[in-house]
C-alpha cells in the first residue's frame, strides 16, 4: 500500500511544499481542483520532488475535451519518467452546468465514452492505432503526423475515476484504471455499495482486480496536544457538514442512519449558513466518517480499516500539524 498525501500548492510554492512532503516520507502527492489549475504545480513537484508519484485528485473532465486531457497526460507522464496518475471525475451537475457552461447528463454514459476517447489518443500514439473513436458524445477521428505525440518512454499513464454513485463506480470498474474513493465515505458504503460496484464492472470488461488500482481517501483528525486536536476536530466538522449539504452525497449517509439530515443541511447551505452546518456533525457522525485518535494510534486504525482494500492510501486532513507527526504516522502506515 503507497500513501500518498495532499498536495495543496500554487505554482509560486509547488517546489518547497513536493519536497516537504517528499521529506516527510509520502510515497506520492495529489492536487486538487479548486481555485487553481491542478496540473500546473505537478510539474514543479516532479522537477523538484522526483522521488514523488505525482496525481490529479481530481481534475474535472466535461469541461475539458479528452483530446486535452491526452496530451496533458502524456506530457506530464514522459516528464516525470512513468509516474503520473490522471485523476478524473464528473464534479456535481451545479458546477458542471452553471460554473462551467457545459453538459453534465448522463454523468456515467459520458463519462464512459470520455475515458474510452482519451485511452483512444493513448493508444493511438502508443501502439499505432488508427484515432477512430465514434460515440455518441465525442467523436476523434483525425491524427497527423504534426499532431502525434509520439511513443511514450515510459508507458500509458493510468486512469483512476473519482466515483461516488454506484453507476459512476460501476463506469470505473469497467473503463479505468483504477477507482478514487471519495474521502466523504463510510466502511459499510465502501464495502457494501462501492467496492461490489467496481466488481460488477471488472467483471462486465472481462477484467482482473489485480489490473486495478484502489486509491481510497481517509479523512484523519488528530493533534499532539488538546488543543491541536480540537482545531483538527472543528476543521474536520466543517468540512463533513460541507459534504453533507450536497445532494449527491447522500448515499454515505444513508449507508449509516443519517441520509435525513441531509436535506436539511441542503436548505441551510442554500440560505447561506454554512457556519451552522458543523453543529449538525456529532460524534458519531464523525467517527463513521473519519478515522480519529491520537498520533501514535493512526496508523494502526488505518491499517485496521483501510488495510485490505486499498492500493493507495491519500490521507486528507484539512488543518495545520507538525510535519513530525505525520512523518511518524506516514513512517508506521509503509511498515
């Protein structure tokens, strides 16, 4: 199991933030889309950082066209000698339609096809295929010699598909690479709705789970001091309630008796008060969710939980720590 930490770095600081990572002992880094690009400061990391896999977690595809896509992958898969992931996902129908001006439905049939285009450019330019990819929503079907790019030294980038709903998953298990498990999860919907959806897939494609990469997302609160902890606790519980506003992220709640709090956190995001979402995140709300203790018990709780499903493990604490302590942890969880 690699565990990759994240990556959250403009350009003016990629440098010094791959190689703190890199020093605190992750085996790989992962960007974010947020408000800013999530390709740029993974060349910087690769430069400066060389040691590091380096990944999108997720780049948003729909607004991009595969052909995009494809060359962004290629390009940073012969840059950093074999070891990028692309990292994509759907993002909610909100941001797709309204934030970036394009078409969201069907999510899954699209997203299908989208995967299947950019692997066409890959194998295109890998393995000498006529480009002749036909479907109903991408359609890719001229490659000139000036527009080649050429053999890749270092082999076909994976493609890992960030996934929530059991059709999206399903999409993975079928056409990618591997399956990014959103950190907004719980063990019984990982192993009772998302891992048997990857399944149905890989079996639908005639396909090995040992071709496939797990890459799941584990949400960590812990401090060395009281109140270091409750900091990370209170960052933590923001974050859940923030998930928990949106509609598509029902289905974890259902998965542990809290699916009908969130349309009420809807209405409350709607109105605009985000503050008062995090008083609706109880304790048992966040130990469903998280994976909580003291420094020295994380790893162990980790391992326990996440052990025997994951290829990779990302580790996602949104708060301030000393990178002491998570080189300690990230030291007992490669043990």
């Amino acid at each position: 199991m690699k565990i990759d930490g994240p990556f959250y770095a403009m350009m003016d600081g990629a440098a010094e933030e791959a190689k703190r990572l890199r020093d605190i002992g992750y085996d790989g880094v992962y960007s974010l889309e947020g408000s800013w690009d999530p390709f740029y400061p993974l060349v910087l990391a690769s430069e400066h950082a060389p040691e590091l896999d380096i990944a999108t977690g997720i780049a948003v595809a729909f607004p991009r066209n595969p052909s995009h896509l494809a060359y962004q992958a290629w390009d940073l898969q012969r840059f950093s000698k074999g070891k990028f992931l692309l990292g994509i996902g759907s993002q909610i129908k909100p941001h797709i339609e309204k934030r970036f001006g394009v078409e969201f439905s069907p999510p899954a049939p699209r997203m299908r096809e989208y995967i299947q285009a950019v692997k066409a450019f890959f194998n295109c330019w890998q393995y000498d295929e006529r480009l002749d990819f036909r479907g109903k929503y991408y359609t890719h079907t001229l490659m000139t010699p000036m527009f080649h790019a050429g053999k890749n030294p270092y082999g076909v980038p994976p493609i890992l598909l960030g996934a929530l709903g059991p059709k999206m998953t399903q999409v993975a298990g079928e056409v990618a690479d591997g399956l990014i498990v959103h950190p907004f999860n719980t063990m019984p919907f990982l192993e009772e709705q998302a891992l048997p959806a990857v399944t149905l897939g890989l079996e639908k494609a005639n396909r090995s789970r040992d071709d496939f990469i797990m890459q799941i997302n584990a949400i960590v609160i812990t401090g060395e001091t009281d109140a270091e902890y409750k900091a990370a606790e209170d960052s933590v519980k923001s974050l859940l309630g923030f998930y928990s506003s949106t509609p598509a992220y029902k289905p974890p709640m259902d998965s542990v008796g809290y699916g009908d709090l969130q349309p009420r956190l809807n209405a409350l995001s709607k109105e605009g008060k985000w503050d008062e979402l995090a008083t609706y995140i109880d304790d048992d709300f966040i130990d469903a969710f998280t994976t909580r203790g003291k420094p020295d018990e994380i790893a162990g709780k980790l391992k326990a939980k996440y052990g025997k499903h994951a290829d990779r493990l990302s580790i996602y604490a949104p708060y301030a720590a000393p990178d002491a302590m998570w080189k300690k942890i990230v030291t007992e969880l490669k043990a």
